[in-house]
C-alpha cells in the first residue's frame, strides 16, 4: 500500500471542527529511533528508516503527483530482509547486525503522543513529539500509483470542507522539524540533496 499524506500546522479551532463527528479510535505513545550513516546516505535520498516498538520501518517516496501543497506519497516496508534487499544490504543476516557493521547509528529519538480518528474514510493523526512540536497529518491508502494524484485531491478538498486552512507552505514532519533544531549539519545536507530549505 502506498502512504499519501499531507501535514497541517492546524489552529485549535480547526482541528475542532475537523475532528467533529469523526470516529475516534485510539490514543498512543510510540518512540521512534531513526538511523542512518555518519554520511546521511538515507537522508540525502528521503529514505527513512526507524525502529517502533522495536520493529525496524523503511519510508521511501515513490513519486509526488503534482508535487503541489506539500503532499508527499511514501511507501513503507516493515519486513527485515525487504529492507535490507531495498538497501541492498545482505538478507542472510539479522538486519541490526548488518546496519552496525556498515556504520549505521541512531540519529533521533523521538516520542510522539498521537491521538488516530477516522472520518469519510480518512484517516486522521494529531501528533504531539516530546521536543514540543505538534502536527496533524491527514492521509489516504492507495494500491497503485495511478491513484496518487486523486488521493491528494481528496485530501485538500476533505481538508477545505472541514475548516482546515489549506496553503502552498509546507508543514515539516517531526524528523525534519527534529533535524533543523538540532542538527544544523544535516539540515544543511538535506537542503543541498533537496535543492530547497528545511
């Protein structure tokens, strides 16, 4: 399945009226540890990987639609020999042995409260990290790549339709947050890599 999602900044007001009616299903608390080379090789490519609950996560982009409004579209491998063949690391042994013997460390950790509704068929997370950075994410599940571009038009019109003010800035992630208050190093990497600010 393919991850499309766009991140909003939502005033108190909005998310009230976004969530009104809306389903809610849980409330959680994760911590994520991100991992990549002294190098950043992942990050120069917008390739994540992480451990939640202990479970190693690999995000990569698999294409933007229009690129418009800072919608991103990710796909996400949970499996450990996938990882590591979408690496191009070796299957034949544990993956956390085989990211220290190439000299991958952590480079975040980060623990998020999120609350998870579900309204019309979207599903909503309002995000709260411990480093006092909050966002709310709306997002769509798609299983092909040719429904992409519909899927990030049905996000901003559900977004528009229940209050939330939809602009071209785009709202950073907690990792990117992350890194641009605590890694001016990477933050600088990033945008060389991406040709555009973090």
């Amino acid at each position: 399945m393919i991850e499309v999602e766009k991140k909003f900044k939502a005033e108190k007001n909005e998310l009230a009226r976004l969530i009104a009616g809306a389903h809610f299903l849980r409330e959680d608390k994760h911590t994520d540890i991100y991992y990549d080379t002294a190098d950043y090789d992942l990050t120069r490519k917008n390739i994540w990987l992480r451990t939640r609950v202990g479970k190693f996560e690999l995000k990569y982009p698999v294409g933007t639609g229009d690129g418009s409004h800072g919608v991103t579209v990710y796909d996400e491998i949970e499996d450990d020999a996938a990882i590591a063949a979408k690496l191009g690391m070796p299957t034949d042994k544990p993956l956390q042995d085989v990211l220290i013997s190439l000299g991958y460390a952590p480079f975040a950790t980060i623990t998020t409260t999120r609350a998870k509704y579900e309204k019309d068929g979207f599903h909503i997370d309002v995000d709260e990290a411990d480093f006092g950075y909050g966002i709310l994410e709306i997002e769509l599940m798609v299983s092909d790549k040719d429904e992409v571009e519909s899927a990030e038009r049905r996000i901003l019109a559900f977004a528009v339709t229940n209050g939330v003010s939809v602009s071209d800035d785009r709202v950073r992630g907690k990792v990117l947050e992350y890194i641009k208050r605590n890694n001016p190093q990477q933050a600088h990497i990033l945008e060389e890599a991406w040709g555009t600010a973090v």
